[in-house]
C-alpha cells in the first residue's frame, strides 16, 4: 500500500483537512494520506512573498516525508511553491497541485480556464502556465476577488463566487473544460462538474491519483542533473536540519 505526503504549504489546519478529505475520497482504498502542514509560517498563501515564507515549511515536510519513506509528496497549494527545490530533496514523485489539474485539463478539452482566488495571484498561475508550457491551452483566468480564508469562514460565499465564475467562464471563454485555482477549493469540484456538465477540475484530487499512477510504473523523481539531490554543504542555523545527509 502507498503512503502519500500531502503538504499545505500554509499553516491552517480547516483547510488541510478539506484537503485531507477530499484527497482520501479519491484515494485508492489501500492508499493512505498523510496530511501534514508548516509547523511555522504563513497563514494563507496571497502572492510572491507569501510563496517564499512558506518554501521554507514546505522542504522542511518534504525532508520529514523522505525520511519517512513516503511514496509520494503533494503541494497542495496552486502556486506549487517551492516544486524543483522540492524534487532535489525528494527521491519519490512530487506533484504541485496546479501542474497535475492543468495537465488534466489539457486531456480533456482543448482549452481550460482558471478559476482562482485573488486577483493578484492571477500572475503567479500565468507564471505557472508559462513554467509548464500550458499557456496556449488556457483560454482565459478568473479571480473570485475573495480572500483564500474565505473558502474556510462557513459563510459559503466564496464557494458561492467560485460557482458563478465557473458558469460565466464556461459561458464567456470558450474553453472546455475548468481548474480550481486553490487548495481550498478542493471539494467543489465534483459537484460544479455535474452541475455545469463539463470537468471542473480540483488540483488536489489530480496529484492524488498522479502520484498513485507514478507510483504503479516506480517512476520517481529523476536525479540526473538539476533534480539530483542538492550539493553536500554545512547549512546553517534553522536551516541544519536539511541537510540530507
Ligand atoms: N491561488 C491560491 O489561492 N493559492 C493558494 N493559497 C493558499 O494558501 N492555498 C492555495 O491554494
């Protein structure tokens, strides 16, 4: 049976359980996750300098998870901090939640759009599109214009906005096909694909049965080149504990 690492590079914990349980529910029965967060860090991730302040949380759990053998590593955040440093530490796969709903996408419609949270992390998903050679397959990127917190305040409004620029994107873009741009959003995507009838796509059940997949075929992470695992060196300070050897 696998062991799946599943990280919210942010520190609340409502929202790595949404995330924890909708990425059990597609786990394969005998597959077990083990969700985990930054001890220290940010609260939610909003922009460039939140991704910095949570890479460092986020190698620290892909350490621990190496260390203890885990099959797998998701970054459950749509930004994917932190992904490459991530897979020099990391001999298993490690899978951003952004990359694996984008690459789904891509299989199913000829287009997609992004539906996220901000509008100011617009441009970190279109750096993501860029990075992963996707750009030419999203047809257009949406923000809620609510905070990530909102999707764990109970009001349902943000869950509410995240429906209505599904409908408009569907309606207004073209494009087949739609991602949840954030963690948080984990656990609408089932039912907005029913409703809206085409695949509305959440990042963190893609990773979950990516890793799975990877798994299956002992594909992991290459360590040839720039994935092998860091150059041997006296880290400092906090930083000590990731040294590898
Ligand atoms: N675009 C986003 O909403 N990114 C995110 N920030 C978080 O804290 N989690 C996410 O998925």
């Amino acid at each position: 049976p696998l062991c799946i690492q599943l990280i919210n590079p942010n520190t609340s914990l409502a929202m790595t359980e949404v995330m924890a349980q909708t990425a059990r529910s597609v786990a394969a029965p005998e597959t077990q996750i083990l969700a985990v967060c930054p001890e220290e860090g940010a609260p939610s991730i909003e922009g460039h300098f939140d991704e910095a302040v949570a890479t460092l949380g986020v190698l620290q759990q892909i350490k621990a998870g190496r260390d203890a053998g885990v099959d797998g590593h998701i970054i459950a955040c749509f930004g994917d901090p932190g992904l490459l440093a991530a897979r020099e530490l990391a001999r298993a796969p490690v899978i951003g939640i952004a990359e694996a709903a984008m690459h789904l996408a891509t299989m199913l419609a000829t287009r997609f759009s992004i539906v996220t949270t901000l509008p100011r992390t617009l441009t970190i998903a279109r750096h993501l599109l860029h990075q992963y050679g996707f750009e030419r397959h999203c047809a257009a990127l949406h923000a809620i214009d609510l905070p990530v917190l909102s999707l764990e305040d109970g009001s349902g409004l943000a869950q509410q906005k995240v429906r209505e620029q599904c409908i408009a994107a569907k309606k207004s873009d073209g494009s087949g096909a739609i991602v949840l741009g954030c963690g948080g959003m984990a656990d609408l995507a089932q039912e907005l694909t029913l409703e809206l009838n085409i695949p509305v796509i959440d990042g963190v059940s893609a990773a979950v049965k990516m890793v799975e997949s990877l798994a299956s075929l002992r594909l992991t992470t290459s360590k040839h080149g720039d994935l092998d695992y860091p150059l041997e060196k006296p880290l400092s300070g906090r930083f000590a504990g990731l040294n590898l050897r």
